[in-house]
C-alpha cells in the first residue's frame, strides 16, 4: 500500500495519504486511546508514545505528536501500522461504531441550514487539504460555535483561519452572525 505524506500547517501533525476511502461519511476524531477504543487502528497509534491524536478523514489519516522534532522518528512507525492494518483488512471502526459527528436536530431553523451548509460546502473541504475538520456544533445568540479536529486542532494558524476565513465567510452569507468560535 503506497502511503504518502503531507505536512499541515500544525507542525505537530502529519497527514497521511491513503489514496483509498478511509471514512464513508463524515470524519472521526481521537485525543486518547480510551476515546479510540472502537477502532483498532487508532488505538495501536495511541500505543506510540508521543501520539495525542488521531483522525480520520475521507481519503487521509491525520496523526499528532506531543512534539513536532519527534517526526523524524516515529513518521515510518506510523506509515507500517497504517498499511498493516489496510494491508490486514482490519476494519476502521468496531461494527456498528461509526457515528455521525453532525447533530440532527428535526426541526432546524434556516440560519442553522445554512450556517451548516457554508461549512459543508466551503470550509470543510478547504481544511480537509490541511489534513483537519471543522465541524458544526450549536447556533446561539449570533454566535457559530465550531469544533476543530485532525490538525485544525491546537494549529498555530487556526485562530486566524477561524477569524479570517471561516468568520468573515459566513458573516458575509449570513448576517445573524455576530462571531464565531471554536469549543
């Protein structure tokens, strides 16, 4: 299995190319092994020390380090525990396991739609390159509260990419909007 690598604007992670599905729908995300403990693979990450985190993208597994000099030493480990698995047919996620990080909320208003919309649309893909998610969490009193995952998470740039980009976006489609944060 032919694995590439990509840095992300975090230092501390590393995006891992697969080049094949990993997720079907939506992504998943992992800061500990207890959290881990429905998928195989990334609890075998977690017994790398130094591994703080884990997600899973469409086509790319993001991984994260306590400490970006560490690369050098664990990048190869983590590219043979990658393809053992794949190479393996391990399943991702214990049967049954997998969950849709989005909320379903049965009667969503407009400007829950189409905050939810512009971040499937236009930033989810522009992050999912940087090997990262945003998702979605709750609309309220004029604020978009958002979850970063994969390297979105603790990466010096997201503060910025969250304010500049992601913020001014959705003010401009959508004027109910006074702020937007991260949980």
């Amino acid at each position: 299995m032919l694995i590439e690598t990509e840095k992300t604007p975090n230092p501390a992670t590393l995006k891992f190319l697969l080049h094949r599905p990993v997720m079907e729908r939506e992504s998943r995300y992992f800061v500990n092994k207890e959290e881990a403990a429905d998928s195989p693979l990334a609890v075998a990450l977690f017994d790398l020390q130094h591994v703080t985190a884990v997600f899973y993208g469409r086509d790319f597994i993001s991984v994260t380090l306590d400490s970006p000099s560490l690369w050098s030493n664990l990048e190869s480990k983590i590219i043979m525990i990658i393809s053992d698995h794949f190479d393996n047919d391990i399943p991702l996620l214990v049967e049954n396991s997998e969950k849709d990080e989005t909320k379903d909320h049965d009667e969503e208003d407009d400007v829950i739609l189409q905050i939810k919309d512009l971040i499937d649309s236009r930033v989810r893909p522009a992050v999912a390159r940087d090997g990262g998610d945003i998702v979605f969490q709750k609309f309220e009193d004029g604020i978009v509260y958002l979850s970063m995952r994969g390297a979105c998470a603790g990466c010096p740039s997201s503060v910025a990419t969250l304010k500049q980009g992601v913020e001014t976006l959705l003010k401009h489609f959508v004027p109910e909007i006074k702020e937007v944060r991260a949980i």
